[in-house]
C-alpha cells in the first residue's frame, strides 16, 4: 500500500468524529456586538473630534448690541439675557 | 494448483500462489500445502451466519490498487463477540481486512518491526511502530486480549490451525492508521499489521460469492425469538452482532450465541425505556434504530448518580449512544484511540482542549433489549469526562480495554424531533449540564474584546491630548453684596464688582475648550458664571462652575467635604479673538481670590468614564450570567467549582464577589464587635 492509496481513501478517518460547533452567533450575540461597536465608536468619534455631548449654553450677542456702547460688555444685554447665580 | 483433499479425495484448487492453507468445500478441512506436499490441518467450525456486505471472492479497490478477497475466517473475541477476518489478495502482497461492529481494518504485515512485550503493555500506552514505508507513527494500545479462529473459508496466506487462540494488541493512532500485533500463543515472535482503518465506500466492493450457502446480505435483518424463560416474544434487530438480550416481560438475562437465545439469569432490576425498543430516529449520521436501553450510575462520595443510555444502530456505521442524564441529552460517537492526548486534567482532540470534569467508578444498573458485548448487571467501569461544550470525551477503562467517546450536546426539543415528535415532553433538564452551551457563550468574546479595545483608545488618546493655554488669570470675588456704580455720561453702562471681562485671546478650532476654575475657600462657597464671547460674531458659550470647601475639627479627629475646584468642558468653537466674562458670587464677608485658566485639547476622561461604565453594565450583567451558569455546572464535578475555565468575565465577576464577601465580612466584624462593646 502507498501513501497515494491512503491520501484517496481517507478524508477523514472513521472513528475520528467532528468537533460540533458552537453554532451561529445567537440574536443576543449580534446585539451585542452591535452595542459594542457603538460605544466604541462613539466614544472614538467623540475623543477624535473633541465634541462634547450636551455642553455649554449656546447663545448669540445681537450685532446692535454688540454695536452699541459697551458692546458685548453691555450690562443691558447681559443683566437681561441672564439669570443664572445661586 | 489443483490437488486432492488429504482427508476427503476431494477436488482442492490452490488459486493463487503464495496462498498456504485452502479449505476444502466438500469435508471442510484446512488443507496446507508445504514443499513436501499436502497436508490437513484438521477440520474447521462450521461459519455462523453472520450479515456482511463483504463476500468470498469479491473485487474491491483501496486506493488505485486492487484486491480480491479470497479467503476469510470467523474470530470469537476473548470477550464474546464475533469478528471477521478477510483474506485479499493484492497484486504484489497480502491485506487483511477486518470487519467488526460494521467498522473495516485493512492492514499489512509488516517484517522486521522489533516489537514490545505484551506483557509490557497497558491500555492507553504509546508505542512507536514502524509502517509499510518505514516511517515511524505513534500509536496508542486500545486493546489487549485474546481470541479464538472459528469457521474458515476460501484461501488464507498463513498457517491457521482451526480452533487456536492467539493473543493480540490492537492500536491506532488517532489519524485512521491501525495497527495489530499478533503475539499467537505468546511462545512466537510477535507480527505487526499495520493499515488504516476504512469504510465500506472506500472499499468498493463488488461481485463475489455468498460466503455460505443462506448467508445474508448486510439489510439489518431482524429475528424474532422466544424468550427461553417465559416465551415471549424478543425481536433481535442486530442477532448476528448481539451478545446479550434482556427480556423485557420476565426481566431475565439472555445469552445471544448466533441468534440462539439461552437464559443466563434474572436482572434485580427492572428497565423501562421512555423511547421504545426499535423506535427509528434520525440524527446527523442518518437514521438509526433504538436497540437497547441500559441505566447506570457514577458512584460519587458513595452516593449513586444514575443515567439512561440507548443504544442506537445503523447498519452502515454501527453503534451509537444517546445518553439522558438530570434530562439533559447527549449523542455520542465513537472516537479511536490516539485521536485523544490527554495531559493531566485536561485532553486535546482536533484542536480544541476540554478540562476535566469529572472521574467516576461507573455501574450497570438495569438493562433492556440487545448490546454487542457481554453486558450484566453490575458491570464496573471506570470513567473520565472533559468537557468544552457543546462536546463532552468520556474516557471508558477497564483492565485490557481504553474506550473514547465524544458527546455532543442535544436540546429535549431536537431529540423529540430527531424521534419524529412521537414523544412529547421526553425530560425536563435540572440544573446545568457537563457539556450544556452557555446561552450566552457568544457574548463575552465582543464585551471583553470591546472593553479592553476602549482601554486602549483612552490610553491612546491621553497619551496624544497636549493641552495648550489660552488664558490664565487671578481675580477677586468681591465678599459682601455685589456694588454696581451709578451710570454717568462717562461710564454709561458700569460694570458690577462681581462681573469681569478679560482682555481678548485667540482660540483655534477643531479643540475643545476647557474653562477651570480654582477658588481659595475657607469654610465657604463660591459660584462662578463664565461666558466666552467670540468678539467678532459675538457667539456666546456659557457654563458655570461651583465650588465648596469646609473643613473643621471634631472630637478632636480634623476633617473636610467639598471641593475648591470646578472645570467644565466645551466642544470646538470658531477660531478667532475671545472675551471671558465671569459673574461670581462666594458666602464671605471678604474678598475670594479665584483663578481661572482656559485650556484647549484637554483629554476628557469623564467620556472614557462614561463609555466604560456603558459597556460595563451589560459586561457585569453576563459576566455574572456566565458565572453562575458556570458555578451550578461545576458544582456538579468531581473537580468542584474551582475547576471552571476562567474568562476576563467570570474573573471580573469573581473579583466583584470576592470584595463584596470581604466587604459582608468586615460590616460583620464590626457589627458583632459593637455589640461586644
């Protein structure tokens, strides 16, 4: 007998069963995953960009304002566009 | 050749040249043929009727060579069952194919191979043997035992005297390759065979002649008896392999002897299979037929923890196993010895390594319908199960004998299907078992490789930010009521003391803006409005910022809460020129020097905090999951529950649990040194 005969006749041996696989990846490990790569990523587009979720008040300072005197020092403007303070 | 029969006259016809011994078809004498001439060996056993899909003279084809089979004999196992050897003729040598429990062995002789003693060899033991090309395998000892030649037929290619035992050594090596040393009466020197081990489709068998006359093909065909006990009725669905029936109306053993029936004794218990004998089902090697059913028990710490086993059989493959175990189902195959490395608490087979599980003394309790040995009841063995689920390998040994097994994990609701849905509700599993899958196995894979991936992004990023300044400076918060100057034609819009503008400084875009805050507070608070105002668009960004410090002595021990800093983050804005104005209030008589400084690209670690608490909830929620599941299935081992693989999960959980124990630990310390007190 040959190595040639061997190689023809045996895939797999007889007696030499298949490990059985896990399976599919479940529903719960797709979530997962996909819940994974969003935390990921938005922490990576967050740390990348520098963006802020939520942040600072944003507000504009309107030009006649702004061109008055004083400007943006104005105390009108701020005494009224603010009320913050504890 | 053609010569007379030395016993009978009869017509003897030597087909081949190097065959030595042919049967005589008329007296059925072994007739040897030696330079001097002829001469009988005595007369043979007549064959038992065995099913074979192998026949006298057929064509067969290993490989690109060709055989015929000429000869073959029947061997009675030291153990009971009957095997068959065949005889086939190559064109340059001689094969002998083995045919046992629908398995085929084709193998060569092998001259020269120095050989061990039998009496050096033990089941599972390694031993390097030389093959047909001289290379050298490693092969592993699965058997050692002795059988007996019985009825012969056709040409042979050595001197078989009818009736003689030999002893033998078979092994394998994992990969398909066979070996058998044949040791004869032990006085000789040992011959190696070495082959493979090979189906019946790699065979190809075709043509020949019925091996005697009646004899049957391989149909699986069924017998039915008379229980020589009460005389009710047993079918044997495999009578040419079956050693043992137990009657299933007088609970009684039976001995199979070529599908005679004789009564060996009574069972004291009673076996009653939920899935009947001779129920077909269909699994993933095809359809296979219920043919017996038997309960054992792992005897654990003197306590008996029984199991049901049916056995299974399908003519082209052979014998299978589904295993019920606390309702839990396993179907399970046959591996070769070799195939399995076993390495202390643990094994490795294709690649994958499984821990063990459990070590346990197995027991026949009761016994229903046929098996293929010599089953009785209290029939010891002694049993090694390592598991990486879904699969489970069970190592079974007795004293010349080493089996492998693999388990493979079945749901109740797919051996109900595999059954055709005849039964419903077959078991209800209890508690978790030794090669049961994690439902939620796929999941620590994503969550670990995530948290630790989150890990290394924030290690990342810290190390890249390089914050740059933009603005520093120190300013006073007025103690007391805050003052705003009268408005006068000079100063028409004053400023109050509380309120400050910085000189203008130039921001970029694409960084966050860091605005922090530093008070010096002795038992008091400040609050602090900061805005930055881009001067050209007059773009507004506003955040605030708390501070409080108190501190004190009481009892003699100082002590101090609250926080003199406060810094807040804002996301990129314009580049261009920026103001600062900051409103502040404190609760002092006194004035309160406060610094501020403003920074751009700061790392946020606060993110990278919220990102990993994110991902750790769900990481804890399964990592205790896996935990548990783990524990109660580890429970169950002879190992106990330390002997559970470990994950990032469960150590996480562990390490939880161990400071939380601790934590229990200490408050009871405590609680219970008070009450001391």
């Amino acid at each position: 007998m040959t190595d040639e005969t061997k190689s023809e006749s045996a895939a797999r041996p007889p007696d030499r069963p298949e490990m059985p696989k896990t399976g599919k990846r479940s529903i719960l490990t797709m979530i997962i995953i996909g819940f994974s790569v969003i935390v990921v990523g938005g922490y990576t587009a967050l740390a990348v960009t520098q963006r802020e979720l939520g942040g600072a008040d944003k507000d504009e300072i309107p030009g006649s304002v702004r061109s008055s005197p004083g400007g943006y020092r104005s105390y009108s403007y701020w005494h009224s566009g603010y009320h913050g303070g504890k | 050749m053609k010569t007379a029969c030395p016993n009978c006259g009869a017509d003897v016809e030597f087909r081949y040249d190097d065959s030595f011994v042919r049967i005589c078809t008329y007296c059925r004498n072994a007739v040897q043929r030696t330079d001097r001439g002829v001469e009988t060996l005595g007369k043979v056993a007549d064959l038992v009727p065995l099913d074979s899909p192998l026949r006298l003279f057929a064509d067969g084809q290993l490989g690109s060579q060709s055989f015929i089979l000429v000869g073959m004999a029947q061997v009675r196992h030291g153990a009971g069952g009957i095997t068959q050897e065949w005889y086939a003729k190559f064109s340059d040598s001689w094969g002998w194919l083995a045919e046992a429990q629908g398995r085929y062995y084709m193998t060569f002789e092998v001259e020269g191979a120095k050989l061990p003693d039998i009496d050096t060899l033990s089941p599972g033991e390694k031993v390097e043997l030389p093959t047909m090309l001289g290379a050298t395998r490693t092969f592993t000892v699965s058997e050692i035992g002795t059988a007996t030649y019985m009825g012969v037929n056709g040409e042979l290619p050595f001197k078989l005297v009818p009736d003689s035992t030999y002893h033998f050594a078979d092994l394998s090596d994992g990969e398909g390759n066979f070996a058998t040393i044949d040791y004869g009466d032990t006085s000789e020197e040992p011959t190696l065979y070495v082959g493979q081990q090979c189906t019946l489709a790699d065979l190809q068998i075709r043509g020949g002649e019925p091996v005697m006359p009646g004899s049957r093909d391989a149909t699986g065909t069924s017998k039915r008896l008379a229980c020589p006990n009460c005389n009710a009725p047993i079918e044997l669905r495999v009578p040419d392999q079956s050693l043992r029936a137990a009657c299933g109306h007088c609970n009684h053993l039976l001995d199979v002897n070529a599908g005679a029936l004789a009564v060996i004794g009574k069972l004291s218990h009673k076996a009653t299979a939920r899935i009947p004998l001779g129920t077909k089902g269909t699994f993933a090697e095809g359809e296979m037929t219920v043919v017996g059913y038997m309960v054992r028990d792992a005897q654990i710490e003197g306590t008996d923890y029984p199991f049901e086993e049916y056995l299974l059989y399908k003519p082209e493959l052979g014998y299978r196993w589904l295993v019920q175990s606390d309702g839990h189902w396993s179907y399970v195959q046959p591996i070769a010895v070799g195939a399995v490395e076993q390495l202390g608490d643990e094994c490795r087979y294709e690649g994958v390594k499984l821990k063990l599980f459990q070590t346990a003394p197995l027991r026949v309790y009761s016994v229903l319908g046929e098996f293929y040995w010599k089953v009785q009841a209290g029939e010891q063995s002694f049993g090694n199960d390592f598991v990486a689920p879904p699969a489970m390998i069970s190592k079974e040994s007795t004293g010349n004998e080493e089996n492998w097994s693999l388990c493979t994990y079945m749901k109740v609701a797919d051996v109900e299907k595999a059954f055709g849905d005849k039964f419903q509700s077959l078991s209800t599993p209890v508690g978790v078992a030794p090669n049961q899958p994690d439902p939620t196995r796929g999941v620590a894979t994503p969550l670990t490789l995530a948290f630790v991936l989150l890990l290394v992004l924030g290690i990342v990023f810290s190390s890249l930010a390089s914050p740059t300044t933009a603005y520093e400076k120190t300013v006073a918060i007025p103690g007391g009521v805050p003052v705003t100057p009268e408005v006068t034609a000079t100063n028409p819009d004053p400023v109050p003391s509380n309120v400050f503008f910085s000189e203008p400084f130039q921001l970029v875009s694409g960084k966050n803006v860091e605005i922090g805050f530093h008070a010096s507070l002795s038992n008091n608070w400040a609050y602090v409005v900061a805005s930055i105002v881009n001067t050209a668009t007059g773009e507004v960004y506003t955040i605030d910022g708390s501070m409080e410090y108190y501190s004190g002595i009481d009892d003699g021990e100082s002590w101090s809460e609250g926080s003199e800093v406060a810094r807040d983050v804002i996301g990129p804005v314009a580049e261009g020129a920026y103001v600062l104005r900051l409103e502040m209030q404190q609760g002092g008589g006194m004035d309160a020097p406060l610094a501020v400084r403003v920074r751009q690209g700061v790392f946020r670690g606060g993110i990278l905090g919220w990102a990993l608490l994110v991902l750790g909830i769900p990481f804890l929620i399964f990592g205790i999951y896996t935990y548990t599941f783990e524990r109660r299935r580890w429970t169950n081992s002879s190992e106990g529950p330390s002997g559970a693989p470990k994950t990032a999960l469960t150590i996480v959980v562990a390490a939880v649990v161990v400071v939380l124990s601790g934590i229990v630990l200490i408050l009871k310390a405590f609680a219970e040194s008070s009450s001391d007190d």
